[in-house]
C-alpha cells in the first residue's frame, strides 16, 4: 500500500523508464480457442526508432497492436512499454503509460458528433486538469502541426476527405505529447500523392518530436520512405527485424515474395530514382 500511495507523488517521467527499449514483447501467445495466431513472439521497439510492422494476412498484426495498447489479454507473454509490465502495472503507472502513447485507428475512430477541435481536445479533457481554454489552444496548434487550417477544427469528421480524418486522427493522437505513436495502417485508403504526403508528415513529426513510431502497414512505399526497421510477422512469430535493405536478402520465403515481388521492386525503385 505504502509503494502505491509513494507513486502518487511521483511524475510520469519518474514512473517510466527514460533509458531502455520503448516497447518489448516476449514469448506472447494469442489464441482464439484452438486457432492459435502468436506463439513465442518477441519483438524490441527502439526508442526514436519508426518501426514497419508487415505480414500476410491472419497474421495477427492488428491482433499485435491490441495486445500491446492493452484492448486484448493474451494467453501468456509479457509485454513492457517503458520499462513497465502492463498486466502488474499499477493503475497509477496506467495513467502515465496512456499519456506516453498515441494511437491513429485505421478508419481514425474519430466521435462523429464531435467536431474535429474537440476530437483533438478530448483526451486532455480526460488526463490533464489544463483549464478549457489552454486546451483549445493546444487543440488548435495540434490541428495546425498536422496540416489541416484553423477552420477544419470546426467540421465534423463526416465533412472530411479521406486524407483530413486521417490527419484529424493523428492530431488527437497527438493530444498529450506522447513519446510512442501507433500507428494501425495509416496511408489504406489514400490515393498515392496522398499516401506520400502523410508518409511525409509522419517522417517530419518523428523527427521533430522525437517519436517512437510503431506502424502497421502494407505499403511498400511507406516502408522504403521512412522506416528504420521493418518487423515480419509469418509462422506465428516474428521472423525478422531489419532495415528493407536487409530484409532483401533474406530468404524466408514470404519475405522474398514480399520485398522481391513486382510491387517491392517498384517501391524500391522509386527510392532508387
């Protein structure tokens, strides 16, 4: 009792740890009765790192990144996000664990009866006790880091383009300055000039902010642009963590037909050119 009411007192910073990995996963095992769809899997996020995340289809990637935010329990494995185990985690270490992270749904999950500036303003409703007034402010200027003008704060998600839910999305993600942005395929969706200028975007802030990016997606583009490292998930784990230009020579099968198919080659091409 005596630890929880010390934790009270202490700040988000000194509850997380500030020097090891920003995200570890070990011997995770997901299971929906006999269909087994993770076993044994580890992966090791680095702090300032933009991590792709691929895999064929079934393979438990958005099964992944429920388990990670907390919205499934596994059947066995841990996972630490800053040094804390979720599943022993105070609820106090809780709170400072979801004002670290940000996370961008694939279809945004904005509230459609809200407009976009409430949106954004939402979780500092929730987790600050910053006055309505330096909420809106932060709203607007989090509206504004991520491309959209002043007056698309006021429209409601149903009266965006494809593209501005997206960027609508990840301002709210946005919201409490985290240090790890998930981000569950953000460009699906997006016509390729698009697709690029978020890839842009999310480059940009991750360089600005310093950000820890963990990102599934199936774009080829995207992960050639502005991943560090690209996790691959197949046979219920995953099998390899490298850069793209490693993962080229690899020669685990699904890899190859992936990296070293048609549309791997034009991705890489584009880099290239």
């Amino acid at each position: 009792m005596s630890d929880q009411v010390d934790e009270e007192h202490l700040t988000d910073e000194e509850l997380l740890d500030q020097e090891g990995p920003a995200l570890e996963v070990h011997g995770l095992v997901n299971a929906f009765g006999d269909h087994v769809v993770h076993q044994d899997l580890d992966l090791t996020v680095n702090r300032g790192e933009v991590l792709g995340v691929v895999g064929g289809s079934g393979a438990g990637k958005s099964v992944l990144l429920n388990t990670i935010i907390g919205l499934r329990e596994p059947q066995a494995g841990t996972v630490r996000v800053f040094g804390q185990d979720l599943e022993r985690a105070s609820q106090r270490r809780w709170d400072a664990i979801n004002r670290s992270w940000g996370v961008l749904f694939q279809q945004g999950a904005l509230f459609s009866n809200l407009s976009v500036r409430d949106n954004v303003a939402s979780p500092m409703f929730e987790h600050t006790k910053l006055s309505k007034a330096e909420i809106y402010e932060l709203a607007d200027l989090k509206i504004a880091l991520v491309g959209l003008r002043r007056d698309a704060g006021f429209l409601k998600p149903a009266e965006l383009s494809g593209g501005m839910r997206k960027r609508a999305g990840l301002a709210r993600a946005l919201a409490l300055d985290p240090e790890l942005l998930f981000l569950d395929e953000p460009t699906a969706g997006l016509d390729p000039i698009g697709a690029a200028a978020f890839d842009e975007l999310i480059k940009d802030l991750s360089d600005t902010l310093d950000l820890t990016v963990f990102m599934i997606t199936h774009d080829l583009d995207t992960l050639y642009a502005i991943t560090d490292r690209v996790a691959v998930i197949a046979d219920k784990k995953v099998v390899a963590v490298a850069p793209v230009r490693e993962l080229e020579s690899s020669d685990h099968p699904w890899i190859r037909e992936y990296f070293l198919g048609p549309r791997g080659r034009a991705a890489r091409g584009k880099r290239e050119a």
